[in-house]
C-alpha cells in the first residue's frame, strides 16, 4: 500500500472514529456514569470488535452484500431496532447509587464482548467498514485487508477514549440523580438523532 494512500486511510480513520455516532454516544454516558475504569472494557470492545470486523468484512461478507442487497435492508432494520431499544434503556435507567432500585434495573457498562458484538448492529460502524475496504482495498487482499483493519485499529481505540474521558469530565457536573437522567436522556435523543442518515439512506 502506498504512502499516499496509507495517509488518506489514516485521515478517514481518525475522521470517521472521532465524529459522534452510536459508540461514542454511548461511551460518553459509560464515562459519565461509572468513570473512565469501568468504561475500558467497553472501549477494548469497540475498538477490537471493530478491527476483527474490518477484517471480516473484507474478507467475504462484503460479497454477501453485493450479491444479496437485501441483507442490508435487514441489517438496516435490526440495527435501527436494537439502538431504538439501547436509546429507552439509557433514557429510562436510574442512577447507579439510587439504592430503590431493583436489581433488575441497576445499570451496568458494557462488557467487552457486548461491546465487540455491538458492532455488528451498529449502522455507523457498517458504512465505515465498507467505505475502508473499497476505497482503501479495492484488490481485497487479504495484506491490504489486514493493513486497513490494524490502522483503523491503532486510530480508534484513543479517539473513542477521548469520549468516555468528556463524560467522566461531566460526572463532576452530574452530582444528582435529577442531573445525571436528564443527561442520559439527552444521550438517548442523540443516539435516535445518529440514526437519522440511516434512515433517510432507506430506499
């Protein structure tokens, strides 16, 4: 690959990872809610599910696509389905240290395989993964496939960081229960508000 095309790869990487979108919506509320610790797992998730998915993508599921365009009509609606439910779980569940809660409500962050799997319904993370590999791996060999997946790798994991550290700033403002719901509210409307391209994209 070359140099050229290594920078433009890295721009788009760095671009595409730090803009708002699902996961750093959610890694904001992570951050805002239970703090930068807890939240790491949550961005190990992100960041090597998305690298595995890269790779995946590449290396035959984008043909699925070519050959059925249906299945991304039906990953479209699953993906708006399953954030539309992440969206009321974040705008409906109580503080952490509200002691009335019940165990089924008490909220906790997203574990690295939920986070990994996430990806997969995660629309954002979709048009990314095959912007990556047809504008950057148009042979699709599995070299170049491997070279986009670990840039994009390297580059996410501390743009996404960047999210969960403006919500864990933000935990100092969040100092009561009125506050910190009134927050993940607002993160739930944005979250409906990042599938608004996804949408408007349906033919």
């Amino acid at each position: 690959m070359k140099f050229e095309l290594i920078t433009a790869l890295m721009a788009f990487a760095f671009v595409s990872s730090i803009t708002p979108g699902p996961n750093n919506l959610m890694l904001m509320a992570s951050g805002a809610n239970f703090g930068f610790r807890q939240t790491i797992p949550h961005m190990l998730g992100v960041a090597l599910g998305f690298t595995l998915m890269i790779v995946l993508v590449g290396v035959g599921l984008v043909q699925i696509f070519d050959t059925f365009p249906v299945t991304y009509n039906v990953l479209r609606v699953c993906s708006i389905t399953y954030l539309l439910y992440l969206a009321y779980k974040i705008a409906t569940a109580a503080a952490p240290q509200d002691s009335q809660n019940s165990k089924k409500n008490k909220k906790t962050p997203f574990t690295f395989i939920q986070a990994a799997l996430f990806q997969w319904v995660n629309p954002k993370a979709w048009t990314m993964a095959l912007t990556a590999i047809s504008v950057y791996s148009p042979t699709r060999s599995v070299e170049t496939i491997v070279i986009v997946a670990l840039i994009f790798g390297a580059i996410n994991l501390p743009s996404v960081s960047v999210w969960t550290i403006m919500g864990q700033k933000l935990k100092a403002i969040l100092t009561n229960n009125a506050r910190l719901r009134a927050f993940n509210f607002t993160m739930a409307f944005l979250l409906i508000g990042s599938l608004y391209p996804v949408v408007v994209g349906s033919h």
